[in-house]
C-alpha cells in the first residue's frame, strides 16, 4: 500500500476550501485545481456547460494517458460548488480535525473528493505506478440540480465506470440513491362572495385540502418518500378562492414505486376536484385541475457485482478497509451519469455534517479515500 503525503494532501485541501466557490461561480476553484492537474501531469480542458447554466466555467475535464495499453480508462469524479453560506471560509484547525468557524459550511462537500483525486495522481507520477488512462472530471452545478453533469460533454470523457467522491461516510460505497420527480398541482374552483354568495362558488382550498387529506405522503416504504413542501392561493379572507397551486416531490430508489407514488398524487387531486360543480343562474362550473410531474433526476441503481464494485472492495480489502456497497436518500452526479450509461458508484471522502455550518472532516478519512483509490488504479490495471 502506497503511502499519501498526508501534508500535500491537507494543504491543497484547506487552500480549496478558502476559494469561494457557489455554484455558477467555480472558475476560480476550477483554475485551481487545473494547476494542481496539470503539476500532476495530466491534460485539461472546460467543456461547455458552464454557457447552458448561466455559469462563469464549465466542467474541469482533465486526461492522464496510461503507462499501461489495454487496461480501460477510470473515471475519478467529484464537484466544485458548495451550498451556501459558503464563501469567505475560514477552516478552523485541531490536529487533523478541520472544521468551519461556525458562519458557513467548510465545503468538504466536495472539496474533499477534489483533493482526493489530485493527491491520487500526484502519487501515480510520483511513485512511477503502472496505470490505465485515467479521466478526471470535476463538475460545476452539483448542488443545484447536478446541472454539470447533465451538461457534461461526455464525447471528452473516455471511461465508462469509476467513482464519484461525494458522500460522508468513509468505508460506504453508495450504489443506490432514489430517483425524483416534482410535482406541481394547480387547482381551479370558482370566486364568489363569501358571505353573500358563497353557494355560488367553488373553493380550491378546499378541494386542495381533501385531495391531501386522502394522500399518502412522507415516508411510502423503505425506498420509497413523498412530500408537499410548498401551498399558495387565495386572495382575501372574503372571497372563495378561485386557485391554490400545491408543489411537491415524490422520491424511490425503484422506478415503479416512484411511478405508483405519483399516479396516486396525481389522483388524490383529480377526485377531489371531480366531485366540485355548482350551477349559478342556470350555468354549470366544474373546477379544473392543471398538473405536471417532471423527472428530476433518475434513480441510481449499480449491482452489488458490477464490476467497478467489486473492485473497490477488493481495493479497500488490500488497504485493510473494509468498504461495503450501500443505499442512500440523496442524489449525486452519480445518478446523472449511471443515467447517461456510465457504471458511477459513490465513495466517501470523510465529509461530515454537510450543509450545515458545523460541518467538519478528518483528514484521515480522506488519505484513507485516496488509498483505496490507488490501489483501485491498481487492480484496474491488473495488478
Ligand atoms: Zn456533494
């Protein structure tokens, strides 16, 4: 087992996560690490997604060829962009414990897996270690609907399985994440006086109430979760309200459940408003419903036995780690990319207590990442 320089490591982690970094603005994150790339001996290049999301870069794409041919190339992933209050980070130092100052994020998420993935490729030059092609990408957008890896230029990307580096927990390997879709319903009743004519009116409110009143929302089963997060309408306490507008999302790790989950959103809402019809001076008025349910990103689903994963625990096994294949409720750009017909799993890099401003990381977690992550180089290329 290869030993990380545990200083290189630490240092360009904490110089990373003290450039200011939100998403649509990681140019100066990705000029950054195109330096540190470049040091390490590969080739960069931006790709073009940065113009389709109104951004200041594109995806970093960087090129390491291979010592050795006939060995397929690797792919090592991880984002650029941090959530807010992100910028101006000042890392706060005990030992190897590094953590926020407590008025933002530390940004470990993903600055972590950035540093990873350099020190990994400063090891294989350095240590002159036989390796396959290796294609690095860091992503812009991850954090605002995994924008840079929807709008990767995959024609620059040469692997088709690797890893992407954005979880929290050493030693877990994610393979499964859920897949999402946002719903947004747009009831219709019928305005009228409240408290001359309300018999004349059709109340979305209402309608809108007893559709959610017979969901089944929050957690459906194990894999399977629902919610409505935001309601409107209305436009004075003596009027019946002629609109409410309800937004919501429906999220499974099995595409079926997904689908039955929101067909039964989706029907709560039209038997509410199916039932409302008033006739006013000889007229007849139905209420309206105006829906949509649009994918968000689409589940992850790597076999236990894909390659890539048996790899990475055959990896960890070589370093004494023992990594195991794991479900989880987020998403990451591995769910794009599995998506886009690459074999993507998700390696964590120590990050902990992410989106919060008591986030902190252990760079011991992270050298242990980049140990597994070279000795996957390894075995990648037949050692
Ligand atoms: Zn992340």
């Amino acid at each position: 087992m290869e030993t990380i320089n545990h200083d290189r490591l630490k240092r360009l982690f904490l110089e990373l996560v003290q450039i200011d970094s939100l998403s649509r603005r990681e140019r100066d994150c990705a000029l950054r690490l195109k330096r540190e790339l470049e040091a390490a001996g590969a080739r960069c290049q931006f790709d073009r997604a940065g113009e389709k999301v109104n951004g200041n870069t594109g995806n970093l794409i960087a090129h390491v060829d291979g010592t050795l041919s006939n060995v397929p190339p690797l792919l090592l992933c991880s984002h650029m962009d941090t959530v807010v209050p992100g910028e101006g980070v000042k890392p706060v130092l005990e030992g190897d414990i590094i953590r926020s100052d407590g008025t933002t994020v530390l940004g470990g998420d993903d600055k972590s897996g950035c540093a990873i993935i350099c020190e990994v490729l400063h090891q294989l030059r350095e240590k002159r270690i036989p390796h396959g092609p290796i294609d690095v990408v860091f992503t812009i957008c991850e954090e605002v609907g995994l924008l840079g890896a929807k709008f990767l230029n995959l024609d620059l990307v040469r692997a088709r399985e690797g890893l992407v580096y954005d979880s929290d927990a050493p030693g877990y390997l994610f393979v499964r994440a859920p897949g999402a879709q946002v719903l947004t319903f747009k009831v219709r009743g019928l305005e009228a006086h409240a408290g001359m004519y309300p018999e004349r009116g059709i109340s979305a409110i209402k309608l809108a109430a007893e559709a959610v009143a017979a969901m089944r929302l929050g957690r459906i089963d194990e894999e399977t979760t629902a919610n409505l997060g935001l309601i409107e309408g209305g436009r004075a306490i003596n009027v019946v309200p002629n609109e409410v507008v309800i937004r919501g999302e429906a999220r499974s790790r099995d595409a079926a459940k997904l689908k039955t989950q929101v067909e039964h959103m989706i029907d709560c809402f039209k038997q509410a408003v199916a039932r409302a019809e008033v006739t006013v001076e000889g007229k007849s008025y139905k209420a309206e419903l105006d829906y949509t349910a649009k994918d968000e990103y689409a589940a992850m689903n790597v076999p236990d036995d894909a390659p890539i994963v048996r790899k990475v625990v055959k990896a960890a096994e070589r370093c004494g780690r023992v990594v195991k294949p794991e479900a989880m409720g987020g998403e990451c750009d591995a769910n794009i990319l599995n998506q886009r017909g690459l074999v993507v799993a998700n390696l964590g890099t120590g990050m902990r207590e992410i989106h919060t401003v008591r986030e902190w990381l252990d760079v011991n977690d992270m050298i242990g990442t980049a140990e597994v992550t070279l000795e996957l180089v390894k075995i990648q290329a037949g050692a």
